[in-house]
C-alpha cells in the first residue's frame, strides 16, 4: 500500500505542475484550476491510496459502485465527489444521497427527477450541463456543434433554471478521442466560447466551471479555459478489465 500511495503521490504531483505550466501559458493562475481524479471501476484500495497521496476531488461514473466506495469514507475525509459520467434515470437517488456534484447532466428529464428527490432529501444539488461540441452519435449532451444552433438550447436552460433544488454550476463536455491533443484544442474552445455566452444572457446563474480535458489532453484543455480536468489513468494507472 506504502508503495501504491508513493506511486500516486508522484503522478498526482506532476500533473498539478503541468496544469500550472499550462495554466500560465494561458495567462492564468494555476489555482484556477483543479484537477479531478478520475477513480472509475478502480478498486477501494486505490482510491483509498489516491486520497492518501493528497487527491480531495474524486471523479466516478457508475452510480452503484460508487456508492459502496463512498461509503468507505467517513465525512471527515475531506474528499469531494464528482459523478462525471452519464446517469441513468433509475440511478437518480443514487447521486442524490452519495454525490457532492453531478458533472454530467444529459437531459432535462433527468434534471427533473433529481430535482424532486432532491427536494425530498432537503438539498440542493450542483450540477454541470454536459453538452456534445463534437458531433459524435456516441457522446451524451446537449449537441453544441455549431454556434448558429446554441438559441435552440434557450428553452433548456431555462427549464433547469426554473428547478429550485438543483443549481447549476457550468458546462462539462467529452470531445472526441484526439491522436494529437492540439486537435481537441476547438472543442474545448467551442465549450468557452457556450459558456460564455449563455452567461451573457442568464447571469443570474453561476457559470464559473469549465470541466473538460482528461489523461490525454488536459494541457490544452487549461489553456482554453479548463477549471477542472478528469484526469484518470495519467494517476491511478490503468482500470482493471471488468
């Protein structure tokens, strides 16, 4: 376990010095940007050695193993947990009771029903809308391709903005699978440039997160803005096969 924690620690602390090489080479601060780690179908003992080594934000993606995960963690712990992959309705409750934010909502039936449970659990929950800037069939999220179509997603926004128990908090996107991560670079820059401007016609809402970038591109995904970047296997190794 020592040796697993020390292996974590070491990649954990490389990525945190990348981003902020990427982050002033965007003319930013590096506290901008925080780096979510990306703990999906691993076993406890590596997350347990992820938060060890000084990880705090943990990202995962399937809501009923993640529950039994999380409830490894007493309340103490520090850490905060992010679902960031699609969420079935059926599995609503699950982010519910177990999730701090829910990075990846997909649709506005989905927003529905969280809002009720959560207005039956007395919370209100953060959430990012997930939009599809690359096009792909095989992607969730709004689609976003192309600026001339963003009117359209008006009636979206404003339905979610009508949910009293859930809040939003930005946008989050995963582009297409790049060779060369410069070649994800105007997705990223199309998420932006979205999320700006719905926040120019909703500033009542919080738009501050851009969550975007993974093990293969979240240096360019900083440059253009990133404020938190999945980052997985570049830290905790390859998932086990399942």
């Amino acid at each position: 376990m020592e040796t697993l924690v020390t292996q974590i620690r070491e990649r954990y602390q490389s990525a945190l010095e990348r981003i902020a090489v990427a982050a002033r080479a965007g003319g930013r601060e590096p506290a901008s940007v925080r780096l979510v780690v990306v703990t999906k179908a691993q076993p406890l003992e590596v997350v347990k050695a992820a938060v060890q080594a000084g990880a705090h934000l943990l990202g995962e993606n399937y809501p009923d193993e993640s529950a039994s995960k999380i409830s490894s963690f007493d309340s103490e712990s520090g850490v905060e947990w992010h679902m960031i992959g699609h969420v079935q309705s059926r599995k609503a409750r699950l982010v519910i009771e177990h999730f701090d934010l829910l990075q990846s909502l997909d649709s506005l039936k989905l927003a529905e029903r969280l809002n009720r449970m959560a207005k039956e659990a007395g919370r209100v929950l953060p959430v990012m809308l997930e939009f599809n800037v690359g096009g792909e069939e095989s992607k969730y999220g709004w689609p976003a391709m192309h600026e001339k179509d963003w009117p359209a997603l008006y009636s979206v926004v404003e339905s979610i903005l009508e949910l009293e128990n859930l809040q939003i908090r930005g946008l989050m996107t995963m582009p297409p699978l790049e060779t060369d991560p410069e070649d994800a670079r105007i997705y990223f820059r199309t998420l932006r440039l979205l999320r700006d401007h719905l926040a120019a016609h909703y500033p009542q809402a919080d738009w501050r997160e851009l969550s975007m970038g993974t093990s293969a591109d979240y240096e360019v995904a900083v440059q253009e803005g990133a404020t938190l970047v999945r980052i997985g296997t570049a830290i905790v190794g390859s998932r086990p096969v399942r």
